[in-house]
C-alpha cells in the first residue's frame, strides 16, 4: 500500500485550488477589523473591481427592474451584497465603466438616482462617496445632454417623466437623491473636514449646479425650508426630548447656514426665483440673533456675503438686531 503522510491525514485537508485561494483572501479582505469602525479605508485595487466576485457570481438573466436593465444583473447583485468590499467594488466598476451603463438617458438617470440615494443609507461611508464618483460621471455624461435642467432634477428627485404628456408631468417611482444628499450635508451636526461625506454631498449639490444639469432653485427650496423650520422650533422652545437631538439641532443648522453661504460665494443672488435676497436675508438675520453662538458665527459670516453682494442692509433693519448682534456683525465685516 502507498504511504500516506501522517500530518496530511490527520489534517484531513485537500490542497485549495488557486482559484478558490483567491476567493478566501478576498473574503478575507472584505470585512474591516472591528476597532477600525468607520474610518476603514477604501481596499486597495489589487485586481479589477469585481473580477473575483465575476467568477463565483451565479449568472441570471434580467429579472425586469430598472438596474439590472441599467447596470446589469451582475452589478445589480454586488450591490445588494451583503459585503461591503463588495459595494464598494460595484460602484468602483460603475464610475470606471460608466460609458458602458445601457437605457434611455432617462433611465439611467434614474438608475443613479436610485444607487445613490441607497448609498446614502450605507453603513460604510466609503460606499457612499464610492457613489458619487458615480454621480460626476452621470453630471458629466453627454447622453443627459438631450434631458432639460427640469427634467434632470425631476429624475433625480425619483419622477418618472410622462412621456405621453409630453415629459411635462411626473410621476414618483423611486427615492430622492437630492434631499439624499442635502440630508448627508448635515448628517451627525455636518462636518468642516474636507474629506468627509458631508462636504463631498455639499461638493456633489454644487456640481448639479455648475454642470448645468440642476436650477439652483431646485436645490434652494429644501436648504431654506429646513433652516426656516429649526429656526422656527428654537423659537418655539419645543426642544427635542431625546437629549442626543437637543445637541446635534444648533450643529445642523449651523451646516445648513454653512452651506447657505457656501452657495452665495459659488452662485451669488438670484434676481428672480427662490435664492434670492428677499428670502435668504430674513433667515439670516433671525439666525444672527440665535440663542446658540454656534448658529450665530456662520449667520454672521452668511449675512457679511450677503450684504457685500446687494449693496449693504437698510438702516430700518440693521437697527432691528440687537446691539450685541450688531457689533458681531461689524467684527466680521
């Protein structure tokens, strides 16, 4: 009888094949350690994304839905993974292949709208600015050329244009990617660190509007609605019970008034519409006079820019602020 190596069989192993080896580091590779937490950074490309996942992934024809006729079955299904790495890789392939996407500019529109706005939910914040590199190409993409800035936004917003009304009605079918985004701009009380999420969501608004792709307006309205009703709850003293959400309410809206200004620097007043003087400066003088220092130190530096753009404010309302106010005011100018 033939030898048998006696820690072979004690070991009852068969030797992996190199197909399966590197199916086991990838999986290994998925998961970040547990003391890492949210700070994990993106896995280095050591191969093309998702090219392991192409070998072990079990092939299926489209099953009808909006991304797998967009995306492809494939990457429809590494998004849905329960594996971050996994995720990630699938939106690394999208916004490296992104000229490759199939549809009608519309649905791939709305196929965008739909990734992103599910990344925005991510555990794994580098899922989600995975998804906005997806995102700029989209802003980018000649196809969306055909689409008005109305029907753009429209899509974007989850509408399904009606094209038997001739693409002026829409109807909702899917998730709002831009409130998405102008939640992640305030997210956990907003952030100032260049490389978080929430300034990449607040670069990523920007884009829609210097790509032409978005009205300002559009992207207006639920910023100066959000800031009119925290100012309206601090005003009310109908404070959150939840003491986690009495501390994050001043860090947000300090974020919202933040991006507020951040939108006067890059676009300036409108003549017409929302973002206009006549609505951004009596929210800026009810957060200059706010009982939080956080909330009055950006309204300060918000209503400066303003002021510097029309041409100063009227005696009758600068004497309204309070004199405390008004000194910050001028420290600031």
């Amino acid at each position: 009888a033939p030898e048998v190596d006696p820690a072979a069989a004690s070991a009852g192993a068969v030797a992996p094949t190199p197909s399966a080896a590197r199916r086991s580091m990838a999986l290994k590779g998925s998961l970040p350690p547990l003391h890492a937490g949210m700070t994990e950074e993106a896995p280095e490309e050591e191969s093309e994304p998702l090219e392991l996942y192409r070998e072990e992934w079990e092939q299926r024809g489209p099953d009808g839905s909006l991304l797998d006729r967009v995306l492809s079955p494939m990457v429809h299904d590494a998004l849905r993974s329960d594996v971050w790495r996994l995720r990630w890789e699938a939106l690394t392939y999208l916004s490296k292949h992104f000229s490759e996407v199939a549809g009608s500019p519309a649905d791939v529109v709305l196929a965008v709208a739909q990734v992103v706005a599910s990344a925005a939910k991510d555990k794994m914040s580098k899922v989600f600015l995975a998804s906005l590199a997806v995102f700029e190409e989209l802003l980018s993409d000649a196809r969306a050329d055909v689409l008005g800035t109305d029907e753009f936004a429209a899509l974007l917003q989850g509408k399904q244009l009606d094209q038997a009304e001739g693409g002026s009605n829409a109807k909702s079918c899917g998730p709002d990617a831009l409130l998405a985004l102008l939640d992640q701009t305030d997210a956990g009380g907003g952030s100032s660190t260049a490389s978080s999420p929430q300034q990449a969501a607040a670069d990523t608004l920007c884009s829609c509007v210097l790509h032409g792709r978005v009205p300002l307006d559009e992207l207006a309205f639920p910023l100066l609605k959000r800031i009119e009703e925290r100012l309206g709850a601090e005003l009310s003293g109908k404070a959150p019970k939840d003491r986690k959400d009495k501390a994050l309410g001043p860090k947000c809206l300090a974020a919202n008034i933040k991006l507020l200004a951040r939108w006067l620097s890059a676009f300036g007043l409108q003549q017409t519409g929302i973002f206009r003087r006549s609505l951004v400066l009596p929210l800026l003088l009810r957060a200059v006079s706010s009982e939080h220092s956080k909330v009055r130190a950006p309204a300060g530096d918000a209503l400066v820019q303003l002021m510097a753009l029309s041409g100063g404010l009227e005696d009758r309302l600068w004497q309204l602020l309070p004199s405390k106010v008004r000194k910050g005011v001028q420290r600031l100018a």
